[in-house]
C-alpha cells in the first residue's frame, strides 16, 4: 500500500470552488468532532472515482508544520482578503475512512451537507490523498468497470424487451438517471443486481437516502413507489442467477424502504426462483427489524441477511433509524435466526470515526460478534454530515477513541475468523 512520506498540504476551495493547496499547512482530519493530525500511514492517494465537495459554510482547518497546532483559516494565507472554503473527499466504493474532513462552522445559515460521506484529503507531490484503507478488494463497482455507452445500449434494449414489466423499468431509471452500480452491473449481467421491492419502512433513518423525513436535507434518489408481483422479481432473478458471473440478487436496496415489510412477495419470490435454479446467491439486505419474516425468508431459502446499523448501542441506534414498533433486541434476534438456520450474515456497519473506535462502541460491538457470530463485517462509510449525526445521535465530544487503525487491527486480532470487507459476497459461484 503506497503511503505519502510526509503529511500532504491542507486543501481549500475559493468561493467558486476551485481547489488549491496551502503549503505551510498540512492537512487536518476529524474524530468525532475534535480536530486530528493525522499519520502518513493513514493515507492513501485519493481512489480513482472519488469526488471532492466543496463544504459552504465551513472554513477549512489545518495544522501549522512548525507547532502542530491547528489553525482556522477564513481567509488565504496570501494576504489578498481572499474568502475560503473547507474540501472533503467522497470516496469511490470499497474504501472506508479513517477520518473525517476536518471543518469549523461559521455561517449560522450553513446547509446541512448533503448526504454523502465526507473523508479528509490534502495534496503532496501532484496527487491528492484521503485518510482511508481499501476495505474489499473487489472490483465490482470499481469505475474502470463501467464505460457508459455500453451500459445506455445494453440498459435500453433490456428495457425495451421487458415494457411490461414495472421493476426492470424502475431499474432502468435507477441506472440511467442515478448511476446505480448494481442497476448497472445487472443490466451488464454480471455480479450483484438489485430487487427492490418495499415503498415502506418502519424506520425513519436520520440519513435515509430516499425518503428524508428528518428535515435534514433532501434525498439523495427516487424511493420506488409500488410492490412488484413475484414474477416481475423472478423475470430478474433467474436470468441473472442462471448466466452472471459471481451471481447475487439482493432484496433490500436504497431506493427502497424496508424489505421485510413486503415479506410474502419476497418468500414467494424466493420460493419460485428456486424451483428454477440452484445457483447464485439469494440476498437480503434489511434492518433486520422482524424475526418471524427472516424466519420465513431463511425457510423458503434466502442464503444471506445483511443488517443495517450505525451504532451496536442501542440509544444511538435508536436515535438514527428512530425504530417503528420494533428495538434493537429483534435485530440481534434476526441475526440469531440466520445462523441457526446455518445462513451467511452480514454487518453493515457504518464507519464514523470516533465513534466506531470508541472504547465503549467496540466493547458493545466485540459482545455482539461474540454472541451472535455474523460471518462478516462490512465497512460501509456513514453518509452523513458529521456535525449533524453527532447532534442527531447525542455523541459525547469527550469520548475515547483508539484511532480506526488500532481499532481495525483489534478486531483482527480478537475475531481472527471474521470476514471484512465492503460487499456481499457470493456464496454459492460456480464461474
């Protein structure tokens, strides 16, 4: 893994938005709110496919090489009264940060940033580099995968052989409009393809991506907006079950709402995708929040459940997805159900740092994988503005935190048997 041999220089934006960096300065990252200097080997060179957001509101902080104290810049250091503004990196998929942008609020009248994941870069030697590790070494939504013109004719002809059938269509929205990865891949035929399938959610998740209703800032994509029959689902299914490469389909998708919720589609669905064929790997991705339909679903022969969680404490969990008639203790069920059934789970957990590292997160994170025993760990980057999910959860500022690296290495170290990665993986390939 390639590091820089010094830490890079602070970036900042001026207030059309073009990137420069400010030498005299490197580069500064966030734990849970309180500034960092980060170490060069917690970077690496930005990934291909990455994009840098201009952060309105926020001026940028960097560490003065001489002191190593921070420094708050509202102004460019050349003197011309020049106004600036903070950069943070979105990172492409299968990397996971280390830290966040580091930023200072100052106009009262600042957005709440848009809901992405907003990672700390600086510039060394013509290249910019983030505060980040790659988390899974597949390729699946790497960008050297997609070339558009190919994923325009393939998608249009698809849908145009299948006009009557409302999932595909929505799929082909999802692709063309969105850039979804996996809309992309199935209609590439390949991988892991997409089956949303629920207009509703008993969870009203603070950073929900496609329905916001916590007045935070606006969703990021269209939510569908009807129920597919079964057969709409197994049109998809087994074509991509049968002939894909490394072959998923995955009920539970972010244009989406909660897929147990549509529990007797998907058990049909299930059913008759199975009578037709063996292979590939049938997903679910959920909040995990209805133990009796994951029953139902392992029954009838779901091999994975990916659950959803930002915290593994409940009152943060709670304070994110806001639960509907459901806690915390039915997903530990669900997940309890899975693996007794013999079946692949997964943990999608949102990486915050500082609070994923805490102390007190990791010891209620290590009794989870010791009790439960999921299979793997996903390192997803929570999309969120991070002022705003620190408020939102009620996140101490003085919280103990071990750093993302150490508590990386713990997690090794104490559950030498867990996977770790970004995506579902396949579990049944034969190609």
């Amino acid at each position: 893994m390639i590091h820089p041999e010094t830490i890079p220089s602070l970036v900042v934006a001026d207030k059309n938005g073009t990137i420069s960096d400010i030498p005299s300065l490197t580069m500064a990252g966030m734990s849970n709110g309180q500034f960092v200097q980060p170490d060069a080997l917690d970077l690496i060179p930005l990934p291909e496919g990455s994009e840098l957001f201009v952060l309105p509101g926020r001026i940028p902080v960097g560490y003065d090489r001489t002191t190593r104290t921070p420094r708050f810049l509202s102004d460019h250091p050349s003197g011309r009264g020049e106004k600036i503004q903070a950069v943070a990196a979105f990172m492409a998929p299968a990397h996971t940060a280390i830290l966040s942008s580091a930023f200072k609020t100052v106009d009262p009248s600042a957005p709440v940033l848009p809901l992405f994941a907003y990672t700390a870069v600086g510039w060394q030697r013509d290249h910019f580099w983030v505060t980040a590790f790659r988390s899974d070494p597949d390729i699946r939504q790497d960008p050297r995968q997609f070339k558009q013109s190919l994923i325009t004719r393939e998608t249009r002809k698809k849908m145009a052989k299948a006009k009557g059938n409302r999932l595909i269509q929505h799929l082909g929205k999802c692709c063309l409009t969105y850039g979804c990865p996996a809309a992309r891949n199935y209609f590439l035929g390949r991988w892991e393809a997409p089956l949303p399938t629920s207009p509703v959610c008993n969870a009203r998740c603070a950073g929900c991506i496609s329905l916001q209703t916590s007045g935070c800032c606006r969703s990021t994509q269209d939510r569908i907006g009807f129920i597919p029959t079964p057969n709409e689902i197994v049109e998809i299914a087994v074509p991509h079950l049968e002939k894909a490469p490394k072959a998923i389909v995955s009920f539970g998708q972010g244009c989406e709402g909660e897929p147990l919720l549509q529990c007797t589609t998907i058990e049909k669905a299930i059913r008759k995708i199975r009578q037709l064929t063996s292979r590939g790997t049938i997903n679910l991705n959920s909040n995990s929040s209805i133990p009796d339909a994951v029953a139902r679903l392992a029954h009838a022969g779901l091999d994975s459940l990916r659950v959803s969680l930002n915290s593994v404490q409940p009152s943060y969990y709670n304070a994110y997805y806001r639960p509907v008639n459901y806690h915390f203790e039915d997903v530990r069920e669900s997940i309890r159900i899975m693996k007794r059934c013999g079946r692949f789970v997964s943990l999608n957990y949102f990486i915050f740092p500082g609070l994923t590292d805490s102390e007190k997160e990791t010891a209620v994170l290590f009794d989870l994988l010791a009790s439960c025993t999921p299979d793997l760990i996903q390192l997803r980057n929570l999309n969120m503005d991070p002022e705003w999910y620190i408020k939102t959860i009620g996140h101490p500022p003085d919280e103990r935190c071990m750093g993302m690296r150490t508590w990386l290495q713990k997690v090794k170290e104490t559950f030498p048997n867990l996977r770790l990665g970004y995506y579902n993986p396949p579990l049944n390939d034969t190609i």
